[in-house]
C-alpha cells in the first residue's frame, strides 16, 4: 500500500523544499507586493486552471490543426488513421517529459497535429452525422408541439395539422416603433 509523502523540489539556492512549502513563501513573498486585485487575478487562473491551459496551448500557422491527444498507443494509431501525425515541430516549447526523441507530452497527452483542411472536412462529417442521429435542430421545433401534431395525424387523418408558429429577428428600434404606435 502506498504512503502519502511530501514531495521535495529544488528551488534556485539549491536546497530542497515541500511543495506545500513552496506555495507558502511564494504567498509570503506576494503579500504587500501585489494588489489585491492582481491577486484576485492570480487565484482566479489557478481556480479556472487558466495555467494549465497556458501550458497546453500551442501557437500554429493558419494552415495547421492541433490538438493534445491521449498518449496512448490505440488513441494515436486511431488519429493517425484521421491524418494526424505526431508533432516534432511546433510544440517543442510545450513538452515536460520526454521518450529520448522530439515528441511533445505533457503529462498523458501528446501533441498531434493535421493539415486544417482535413480538420474542417472532419468537423463537417460529425456534423452530417449528428443530423442524421438527432436531426436538424432548426426544422425540430419544440418536442412538445412535434408530439401533438402526431398525434392528431393518428388519431383523425382527414384533419389538417395547421403550424402558425413562427419565429424572426426583431431589432431594438423595430421593438420601439411597434410599441409606440400601439399607444
């Protein structure tokens, strides 16, 4: 069975410290320095983990999709077979272990990238499919309004369902305008 144990880190001056020890002197060393609202600021990134997703994000040129993938060798071979490759190129900032070659992981993840076209071709295919599974959210109305329509249609044929339901975009003035001429 596994004990809990403080975990030693090096800091500069070369002794070790907790980690819990760490944060400590960074929070006595912050107080009086920084405002409240800088402060403010800071714990709200770590509460969002906005730090973490500083860590992970990758400058790309306009023609490259990425994205961080489980580093696992079925969920790599599965993207691959998508036309994604491993990354060498544009993550080496990014990686905090390494295999003894130029991939980029973090953590579990590896960085993988495609052409943004393939992306785009992807995207439009997940669409198609979503549509055809749960139909097209703009023609689907409410559910309720679907069922009784049905409903009539089975229970007397020779009676027409009329839908007088519409809906369209009105601006602020439009609203306005309608509102004082009524008065």
């Amino acid at each position: 069975m596994s004990e809990e144990r403080d975990i030693l880190h090096t800091d500069p001056k070369g002794k070790g410290m907790s980690l819990s020890d760490m944060v400590k002197e960074s929070q006595d060393r912050n107080v009086g320095t920084i405002s409240r609202a800088e402060r403010k600021k800071q714990l709200a990134q770590v509460l969002e983990r906005g730090r973490t997703v500083d860590r992970l994000t990758v400058d790309l040129p306009p023609s490259v999709y990425g994205e961080w993938v489980l580093n696992d060798e079925v969920e790599i071979a599965r993207m691959e077979s998508l036309g994604f490759g491993i990354d060498t190129e544009f993550a080496k900032r990014r990686r905090l272990h390494s295999e003894g070659d130029s991939k980029s992981i973090v953590g579990d993840v590896i960085f993988m990238t495609c052409s943004r076209e393939d992306h785009e071709i992807l995207e439009e295919i997940k669409q198609e499919r979503y549509k055809i599974f749960h139909g097209d959210k703009k023609k689907k109305g409410q559910k309720e309004e679907a069922d009784f329509a049905g409903l009539v249609q089975k229970q007397i044929p020779e009676v027409p369902v009329i839908d007088a339901s519409s809906t369209r975009e009105v601006r602020k003035s439009q609203l306005e305008e309608a509102l004082s001429t009524k008065k």
